[in-house]
C-alpha cells in the first residue's frame, strides 16, 4: 500500500502538476494568478490538516464520501501537484528561447516541438528536484494512517496493540522505511546520470 500511495499519487501529480504549470507561465494574467492562488493555499496547508479536512469536512459538506484510501490518493496527488508545478514552471521558463527557435527553424509543428523539444528539455531540468519530492511523497504516506489507511505504519499500529512493544516495533517500521526508500534513491541518481536525462551528457560520457 505503501508502494501504491505514492507510485499513483506521484504519476497523478506529476502530470496535473505539468498542466499548471503551463497555466502558472500563462500569458493571460487570470489564468496566471488563479493557478498560483491554488498552487499556494495547496502548499501553505500541513499535509495532515488536508489529509483530515479531506476525509472527515468534505462529505458533510458535498455528501460524497470517498474511502480513506481515494482520499489519501486525492489528497497526495494534489499535494505532489502543486509543488511540482512550481518546479516545472522554473524549467519551463529556464528553456532558451534559441532552443524552442531553432526547432521552428527546422519546420517542426507546434506537436513536435512539444513532443521533442519541449518536453524532454523540461523533464531534464526538473528531474533532479522530482526526485526529491518522489522520495519526500513516499515518507508522507504514513500519514494516511490516520485514517486508517493500510500502509506501514498502520500495520505497526495493529502490531503495536496486540504488543506493547514501541521501541523494537518502531524501530523495525523506520528500518523499513530505509530498505524501501535507499533503493528508489539509488535508481533516480541512476537515471539522473544517464545521458538522455542529464543537462551536460558529456559530464557522464566517463561513468
């Protein structure tokens, strides 16, 4: 569950978090300050707060109700979405305009500069600062045990009341952490060093 939490809530943000910050570089000035007013109040509440405010506030308001684990799902994506964007819109706008030109030069269409061009050179400058918030969403998601999502710490709570045994129960959940979070860290400093995503290739032609 673990896995699932953050695996979904990071593929889910990543792209909505794309779409704002396309938004956020907007020429049109209400399109601009709408997504940074939502980007911030996003960021400017605890992951907790929303977390509870999403699962207990929003059915008694709307009257839908939706399993504590679509709302952690919801509630993550829109977390990893918004700090994402800011992100992204720091790679966008770090894009030379020569380079987005010289595409244009070449008869690309506004589809294959995208494609080719745009995209690439947006996930190459951002990746570095992705990988941090990917890691930052999978230690996030013992929150969600707080509403009695499954996740790891949850299942050290169950343990923990059938045994009264905080220090090695704990200690054991945060050793867990370490064996899941080491290998993803070592994964995307590995594809961060591979030529197709690096910035400088020929910083790595010698790894």
């Amino acid at each position: 569950m673990t896995f699932f939490l953050t695996l979904v809530s990071c593929a889910l943000g990543a792209m909505l978090g794309l779409v704002i910050a396309i938004g956020l570089s907007s020429q049109h000035w209400s399109t601009r300050h709408s997504m940074t007013v939502v980007v911030e109040l996003i960021r400017a509440c605890p992951p907790l707060v929303l977390l509870i405010w999403a699962y207990y506030l929003m059915p008694a308001m709307t009257g839908i109700g939706l399993s504590s684990t679509s709302t952690t799902i919801i509630v993550f994506t829109a977390i990893f979405a918004a700090f994402s964007a800011d992100i992204f819109r720091g790679s966008i706008e770090s894009i030379p305009r020569a380079t987005l030109d010289s595409g244009r030069a070449l008869g690309m269409s506004k589809q294959l500069l995208i494609r080719r061009i745009f995209v690439p050179e947006v996930f190459r400058r951002s990746f570095p600062s992705v990988n941090s918030l990917i890691v930052s969403t999978l230690k996030m998601s013992s929150l969600a045990s707080v509403i009695a999502v499954q996740e790891l710490t949850y299942s050290a709570q169950l343990i923990l009341a059938q045994r009264p045994r905080p220090f090695e129960i704990y200690t054991a959940t945060a050793a867990a952490y370490c064996l899941v979070i080491f290998p993803i860290v070592f994964i995307l400093r590995w594809v961060e060093r591979q030529h197709w995503c690096s910035l400088n290739p020929t910083s790595h032609a010698g790894r």
